[in-house]
C-alpha cells in the first residue's frame, strides 16, 4: 500500500531532517543552482549580508565590487568609509522599497527631494547616512561622490551573474513629499524629523511581494541573465515604532519577507530563496546561534550558513580550494569584526539623548 | 541512581570486579543479597539467583571526538600510561614530526579527509544498537538521546558520558524499575565525577556540529591549552614511558591516516 508521501525525500520528514542530523548537519537547503567561478557576484540588503559578503569575497567566488577606494587609501581608512563592505557603497538596504528606490536612482528614474541632511557642521548622504565616518565636507563633494556611487550601481545592476538581496526589515522612515524611504529615521544619523515631512511605514506582505516582484523586474530589465538569491536576515529588530512588542514587531516584519520572497521564488525561474534565516532561527541550534543579546548572530551560526551555502552553490572544485585554506586560525577568526548596522545607531542616538 | 532513590541501597561495582573466579564469587554473593542488578554484562552471573537483572548498554559515542584513541606500546603490548591518545599526535610523534609543525596537521581539510566529519550518523545508529541489544526499545533510546542531544556535547570523551548524560540515563532505568514518566522532567543534578579526563571537540570539528569547540584538553585534572602544548605533553609522555617512534600503534586504526597526513605535510 502506498500513500503520498511514501516516495518523498529525507527532507521531508521532520524526524529524518531535523530531530536525528547533528544541529550542525541539518541542511534546508533544497533547491540550488551552481555559481560557477567566473561568474560576478555582487551581495545588498541589511546587516546580515555582509557576513555573507564578507565570506564570499575571501571564498572561490568571483566577488563583484564595482566601487573601489581611491589609490591611496590605506585599506583600514578605505574600509572605515565602507569600501567592500558590499559591491558598492550603498550601506544597508533594511526594506525592499529601498532596493526598488537604489535603482531607480541609480538609473535616473527617481530624483527624491530630501536627499541630503544635515549633521553638525558636514552633509549626510540621506540614503547612505553611516557611509562616510565624518561625513561630507560640503554638498559639492557629497554629490559628486554620489553619481559616481550610482554609477557603480548601474553597473552592478547591469553585469552581475548573481545578485545576493538580503530582506532585513519591513519598518522604514518615509518623505511625505515623494515616498523616498531612508535607512535611518531623519534625526538619528543626521537631518531633522518633522512631522509634516515624515512619516512612519510598515510594509504588509502584499506590499514587500509587489515591491520585490518590481525589483526583480527591474533588474532582470536591464540584465537579462541575472540570477537573484534571496534572503531573510534573521536579525531582529533592534526597536519597533509600532505600539506593540519588538518580538512580536519582529515575527511580524521577519514572516512578511519570507512570505515575500517564497511567492516570488515561485514566479520567476531565475530567483532562488536561500534559507539562512532557518538555519539561524532552527530550533535545533537550541539558541547555541545567537550571541547572548539574543540577537546578533553567532560565529558558529555564520559558519552554518556558509557552509550550506558552499555546498549547494560553489563548484566542487572551487570547495576543494576552500578546504586547503581550512585552518584553525580560519575557523576560529571572528566573522562578526567589522559588521556595519545602522539600526544600532538607534540605540546610540537615544542613549546620547540621555534615555 | 542514588540521586533518583535516595533511600535506597545502592552499591556500585567495578566490571573488572568479577574478572576472575574469586571476584565472580564475591560478586554472586553480593547479588545474592540484592534485589536488583543493574549491569553492563556478565548477566551469567545472576543465572541462579533471584535478583532483577536490568541489562545497559555502555554509552559510546565518537563522534564529537573521533580524533581519540587508546593506544600501545607495541614491542611491550602495553597501554599508553595516559589512555587517551590524539590519532594524529601518534602519528606525528611516529614520523618525529616537531610538535610546532605537527599543529599544522589540525585542520579541517586533515579531519574533512579522515572522515573525522561524517561520524555522527554512524555513532547515533550504533549507540541506538547497544540500546536495543540491552532490550531497550528505539522509543526509549530517542526518549534518552534526543534529550542529551539538545544539550550540546554529551560526552566527556568517546566512552565518558557528562553528569547529565549519565542522570538522563538513569531516568530511563528508573522508569524501567517502575518510575512514573514524570520523572523525565524532574530536575536532577549530580556531581561531575568523570570531570578529571576531558577531551576537546576541536573547533573545526564543533563547527561542523553546530557547536563550539576548542582545543583544552583536561587529563588526570591537569589542564593542557592549546594544540602544541597538547602535543608536547604527549611526546613528553610517550618518551617517560620509553616509547620509540614507530613503536606506538593505535587500537583504531584508521587506514588512510598516512596517506592523508603525508599530503597535508607536503602542502605546507
């Protein structure tokens, strides 16, 4: 007698995939395409894609980084001013809105009103506000170092084989006037919030889905062969604005990107859900994945991650160079040092405020 | 067990105990005032007598230290002083590589080779064996490793189970003594007896778990830290004891250790 699951795979199965592996051994991933290694891989979206940006620059892949520091600038000052922290310099992209906005900015299709503040007595990069350390010294050289900037992002857009878009958040700060979303509320990293001029958003699932179908789109308009990895950051939200619990706000905005990122997994051939945030949150790391804030996400749950990531999507070839390069001093080298995350200049603005 | 039935008498007894006929027939006449024998083996004994026998299986289990081994001196056939033995050292102090250039032998690209990686599959099935060969049925065997699991690394070492590894198998012999099902919930906390020998799970190799690992080893409650101070403390060992190079052998073998070792060497 048979019954439909009879003929299914271990995965399946939540005793063979889950309660019996190692915790270390327990592999979501099942559906994967090869990146072979000339292919351009280029990596955006929110904090917890610079752990895989940061893996895959020093792993066999061909890491894509359109925008390189000036010759002569030393590499602790260019990494200071966050050159290869992603392919280009766009800090965190939290929400998919601001990916759809990154591009059309990068391609001339939206000129947001409000996009430089104030800070003291340099400019602020509205969109990129943590980019430069000490920001610009005039609004002259922040425009300049922004064409150049989307410039390179065009060319990501453009020619990369895989694009890595990382979904963090579904909260964000908007412009009244035009809807362009910011990293940073006006106020915390520079600029002033005015009620008039901003609002608060949260984006519901049907509005991630459109955005990110918009996104995918666009893309794939200007780059036809591009391939496009998704996502969920399993970092959660270091405050909410919405009169509610930041666990619940989190479970909220965490469930909308993954719901999002499945229904677009199933429109196009060409976009790849890759379950990182199920590796992180897996009951059975038994919490062994998150730092004791309860937050961040650990060396050895980074390590999971890479490793599924690894084995599924890099040529075995390219493996077998990986592993020459195993080391201890390799595996116990923190991949936390060196992570950007600008939501944590939340917490610093309200602890300087004296709260 | 104590911990679980403080009022009662119980009397712990060494397997090597009854090893020969006079610790045989001490051993019977102990049993023979007994009302229940928990044992590992030599159940023959209790053949004649109308204590209880409950058979258990010894807790073996490799794979968060696949890297240990006993091992003797060959030309004596005897065991190394210090029972435990790093696979690897052996080697080393065989090919009289310098320890500082036989810490290089510990990567993960060394252990991805040895199949130091994949044992964990392998040592869940076998465990789950030596249960049902002690009449323990595969729902008791979960009810025991799925809660040891979860709480990380288990083992002290390949055959030296944690405190709460051994209280979670207990709480299995108890319920088989009789014990309400509730008592898997109790909480119960035992001195660490089994403390004094401890064996790293080597980073690389806890990575691959989902665990943290390190390279401390505890042995005979001294504390060794870090790999070449591990590796020193071997070869210093090994030569108080008048072993040669080439003398030492393994009692697990593992056949491509050479092969693997050689070429991890000439990479370097």
């Amino acid at each position: 007698m048979t019954n439909p699951y009879s003929t299914l795979q271990d995965y399946h199965f939540w005793f063979k995939a889950m309660t019996a592996p190692a915790p270390g051994h327990i592999d979501p991933v099942v559906k994967y395409k090869t990146i072979k290694a000339t292919d351009k891989v280029s990596t955006m979206g929110s904090c917890f894609a610079q752990h895989l940006a940061k893996n895959i620059a020093k792993s066999g892949f061909n890491y894509f980084v359109t925008e390189n520091p000036p010759p002569g600038l030393d590499n602790a000052e260019a990494t200071k001013k966050n050159y290869g922290i992603f392919s280009a310099r766009y800090g965190n992209l939290y929400t998919v809105k601001q990916a759809v906005q990154l591009f059309d900015r990068a391609f001339g299709l939206f000129k947001p009103d409000e996009n430089i503040w104030r800070k003291d007595s340099v400019y602020i990069d509205a969109f990129r506000p943590q980019i430069e350390p000490n920001g610009f010294e005039s609004k002259e050289q922040l425009l300049e170092d922004r064409a150049k900037h989307l410039a390179c992002v065009k060319t990501i857009f453009e020619e990369s084989d895989w694009l890595i878009l990382t979904l963090g958040l579904t909260e964000a700060w908007r412009s009244k006037k035009d809807g362009a979303i910011y990293p940073l509320a006006p106020g915390v990293a520079g600029g002033l919030f005015a009620e008039k001029d901003h609002e608060f958003v949260n984006f519901t699932a049907n509005e991630v889905i459109a955005d990110l179908k918009d996104f995918v789109q666009k893309a794939t308009s200007v780059n036809p062969k591009i391939n496009i990895l998704l996502t969920v950051s399993p970092v959660p939200l270091i405050a909410t604005y919405e009169n509610r619990h930041v666990w619940v706000s989190t479970t909220v905005s965490k469930a909308a990107l993954r719901v999002a990122a499945d229904e677009i997994e199933k429109i196009f051939d060409h976009v790849i859900y890759f379950p990182s945030y199920e590796i992180i949150t897996s009951p059975a790391s038994a919490d062994r994945y998150f730092q004791d804030d309860l937050r961040q996400v650990t060396d050895i749950g980074v390590n999971h991650v890479m490793r599924m990531f690894f084995k599924h999507f890099m040529q075995e070839e390219a493996i077998k160079e990986i592993d020459k390069e195993l080391s201890i001093n390799s595996v116990i080298e923190s991949n936390l040092d060196g992570i950007v995350c600008d939501e944590e200049e939340i917490e610093r603005a309200i602890k300087q405020a004296g709260f | 067990m104590r911990a679980i039935y403080p009022g009662k008498v119980i009397v712990p007894i060494r397997a090597s105990a009854a090893n020969d006929k006079k610790g045989s027939n001490a051993l019977i006449a102990e049993l023979a005032n007994a009302a229940i024998w928990i044992t590992g083996g030599r159940f023959e004994l209790a053949q004649n007598l109308p204590v209880k026998v409950i058979k258990v299986p010894s807790i073996n289990f490799h794979a968060f230290h696949p890297d240990l081994c006993y091992a003797e001196k060959k030309s004596a056939n005897t065991l190394t002083k210090v029972h435990y033995n790093s696979q690897i050292a052996i080697w080393a102090f065989n090919n009289q590589i310098d320890t500082s250039d036989a810490v290089r032998l510990f990567n993960g690209s060394t252990f991805k080779a040895l199949g130091y990686f994949d044992q964990w599959g392998a040592n869940a099935e076998r465990l789950k064996l030596s249960f049902r060969q002690n009449d323990f049925s595969d729902i008791e065997f979960n009810q025991f490793f799925l809660a040891v699991k979860r709480r990380g690394v288990f083992m002290h070492s390949v055959n030296h189970p944690s405190a709460e590894t051994i209280v979670e198998f207990c709480k299995l012999i108890a319920i088989r003594l009789g014990a309400d099902q509730g008592i898997v919930k109790r909480k119960i906390i035992i001195p660490d007896s089994l403390i004094g020998t401890i064996w790293p799970l080597y980073p690389e190799i806890g990575q691959e778990l989902g665990l943290v690992g390190n390279y401390v080893w505890r042995i005979g409650n001294q504390e060794i830290e870090g790999l070449e101070s591990y590796l020193d403390f071997a070869y210093q060992q090994y030569l108080e004891q008048g072993i040669q190079p080439s003398d030492l052998v393994s009692k697990w073998p593992i056949p491509h250790l050479d092969s693997v070792l050689n070429t991890e060497l000439k990479k370097r």
